[in-house]
C-alpha cells in the first residue's frame, strides 16, 4: 500500500470508531429478496451466468511440481485437467476425450508426458494436441488438428492457479482483480508455499457462509471468546471496488497486539504497515475471502455444491521454509483457525432451514454490511439484470460508493 492509501485507512479507522450513524448521503439498502438465496431458477441463472464466468481459484504451482505434472479439479462443477506443460507453462483443458467424451485421466493428480483415454486409446499431447488415434484406417478424413483437448482459460497470479470457463475471452486475471491483484503483490505470491489445504462442508447456500465473512457486525454476538477480544469492529473500514471486490480493515484493540499463532514463523519483509498492524481481508469476487498477514495467509475458497449445501476450503500460505522446513507452529496456527471457523459455521445449517421457510422474506442489511450488498450488485451485472426476475433483483444503489480502479 502506497503512503496515501495508509493514510487514508488510518483516517477511516479513526472515523469509523468515532462516528454516530452512516456517513452523510450514504443510501438506505432496499431488502436483499429472500428467492436470492433459495429459488431454484435464480440459482440456476446464477451458476450459468456467474460460477461458469468468473476467475476461480483451481490450485496452487506447488501442485505442479515439474513438467507433466496435473491435477483434476471437479470444483467449477466441470471436470477439468490443470497441466504444468514441457514448455513449463500451466494449462487447462476439460477432462473430456474428444472421440466419445470418456475421462483422459480418473486419479486427482499425476505425472506424465501426455494423456492417453483409457477408453479408445485417442492420445494427446501435454499442450493439449490429439496424436495417435487407435485405428486410423476407419476414420474417414479425420483432421487431427480439429480435435485437440478442448482449453479452459487459466492465468496465474504469483503461484496461484486460476481457471474461467467463459465461453468468450475473458477478461485477463490481472485486469478482472484490479487493485485486489496490486496490494497482494506485497505479499510476494510468487514465492509463497502451500502449507496446508482442507475442506469442510456445511449445509447451507453458499452465500450464507458468505455472508459471514464479509462483515465484523456479529464478531460480539458468536466470537466473544475469540476474535472479539482482540479485533476493534466499531474501527473496521470497508473499501469497495469494481467487479466486487472489497477490503475490509479492523483495527486492533491493542496496538502491540500480535497474533499468538504467528509469533516465531518468518515474515514477508515487503508487507506495508496497514496489514502489518491490522486485520485486513480482502473478498476476491465472487467466492474468496484472504485475511493475509506478514507472517502468510489463508485463502477461504466458497463453493456451492447443491443449492443448499457448500463446501468451504481453506488454503495456507507461507513464506518459503527455512533449511528447517515447515515449522511445527503452523499447527498451533490452524488449529486457532479452524476454532474461529467452527464459531462461523454452528449456526449455518439452522439458518438454512430460516431462509427456506414463509418467515424469511428478505435480508435487511446495514451500513457495516455493505460488503454484501456491492457483491449482490455484481452478481446482477454477470448474470444480467435483464434475466432477473424483477422481484429477485437488487436495486444499484452503491456506485458512488464504490473507488475507482
């Protein structure tokens, strides 16, 4: 973060904790209706116009650790094969041969010099270049530069893997993150390594989990023993940017407060005084939550599963190990963590039940919950305002709130 914006973030915290009610002319929110969140052509329109248009996180580079190297991911709700190439570049393709669609591979990850159908034998390249057909002879003309692997846009941001199924070119990884991508560059992510993943499921509609992460509004009411003792919610300032994007910033309630479950690890000597000091988290439209410190990171990754379940990954991040190797405090870490996350997650699968009852009309959101609304809008402008019924649309209420780019 550059000398301005920190001092921008300083002023805000002072104004936030000090304030007596929202800023002057910020806007009344109009109820979040309540089919959002549970009828099944809106969540329809949003999984083909939102989940199969977006930058995704696919995995990590540490995945892939030399050329021939894969995975298989199934989280976008497509099959999809993520490469690091001879060439050494990482690529994705659909899991899908081209004869009669049968699975190139079948394991979650693996190794090799190419993929070979373990149906018909059609062979392929690790770029994705069909070369072999088993029976040549019986195919009439075929043209084998017509039948490469079918490509999925994949772009990396440091040694994170990010994957877009949008049909037309989608915008580049970089461009789409906007500033997101440019204060993460303190972090170094280009040398950060994969400590950790895990995943956890919880029976509610994604955006109710969501929803969770965007706001220190309940911090008082389901963290009193955790992250309330040592976060200052009434400081918290909130930056709103285009694509939905958002960073949320909660002072300390002690200024020489430090993280017990980081004390010993190494820091990223890059990391700017704001994120250094305080909790920031960024939300990475549409299904991220990264709350980076300078000792490394979780990535909270959101993924529907049906539309009343979900599935919740946790990533970490570190800077890169010592001659040591990963130092055992990493445990203590996340096992803090996952306390926090049971906190978030105990009340998830009533409140589904709530949302699917006559009692729950709408959600009537406050200023500190404006991080969820923007994202509303936003989920409007992917899949279209003009393919929303017109009682499940928000109404835009946010863009002079939101900075520019």
């Amino acid at each position: 973060m550059d000398a301005a914006t920190t001092e921008r973030i300083r002023e805000g915290m002072i104004y936030e904790a000090n304030r007596k009610g929202p800023p002057e002319g910020f806007p009344r929110f109009p109820d979040i209706p309540a089919g959002r969140y549970v009828d099944p052509e809106f969540l329809a329109l949003e999984q083909a116009g939102l989940w199969k248009r977006s930058w995704l996180y696919a995995g990590h580079k540490d995945q892939l650790p030399e050329a021939g190297s894969w995975f298989l991911t199934k989280k976008t709700g497509s099959p999809i094969v993520v490469v690091r190439g001879l060439d050494d570049t990482i690529r994705a393709f659909y899991n899908t041969c081209r004869h009669r669609g049968a699975p190139l591979v079948k394991e979650d990850d693996g190794q090799g010099r190419g993929f070979v159908c373990g149906y018909h034998g059609w062979s392929y390249t690790l770029d994705g270049k069909l070369v072999a057909v088993r029976d040549k002879r019986d195919f009439v003309d075929i043209d084998f530069a017509c039948h490469s692997l079918i490509p999925v846009a994949c772009e990396t941001l440091g040694g994170w893997i990010f994957v877009n199924e949008d049909e037309d070119e989608p915008q580049p990884l970089r461009e789409a993150l906007g500033p997101v991508a440019a204060e993460l560059d303190q972090f170094q992510p280009e040398t950060l390594t994969l400590v950790d993943s895990r995943s956890y499921d919880v029976g509610c509609n994604v955006k109710v989990l969501l929803d969770a992460f965007l706001e220190v509004y309940h911090l008082k009411s389901i963290h009193q023993n955790t992250v309330d003792r040592f976060l200052d919610y009434r400081g918290t300032t909130i930056t709103l940017w285009p694509g939905g994007h958002s960073r949320m910033t909660t002072p300390n309630r002690r200024p020489d407060w430090v993280d017990p479950g980081t004390i010993g690890l190494p820091e990223i000597p890059t990391v700017t005084e704001i994120p250094r000091l305080n909790n920031v988290s960024y939300y990475i439209f549409p299904n991220i939550v990264m709350p980076p410190a300078a000792t490394g990171m979780p990535m909270l990754v959101f993924w529907p599963v049906t539309d009343s379940t979900m599935r919740i990954e946790c990533h970490w991040f570190s800077p890169p190990f010592g001659p040591e190797g990963r130092s055992d405090l990493w445990d203590k870490r996340i096992s803090n963590f996952e306390r926090i996350l049971e906190e978030d997650t105990q009340f998830a699968p009533q409140i589904q039940e709530s949302l699917e009852s006559p009692g729950f009309k709408g959600m009537t959101l406050c200023y500190q919950e404006r991080r969820i609304y923007h994202y509303h809008e936003e989920f409007d402008r992917r899949i279209g305002r003009n393919r929303i019924a017109a009682d499940l649309r928000v109404e835009p209420v946010l863009d002079s709130w939101v900075e520019p780019a």
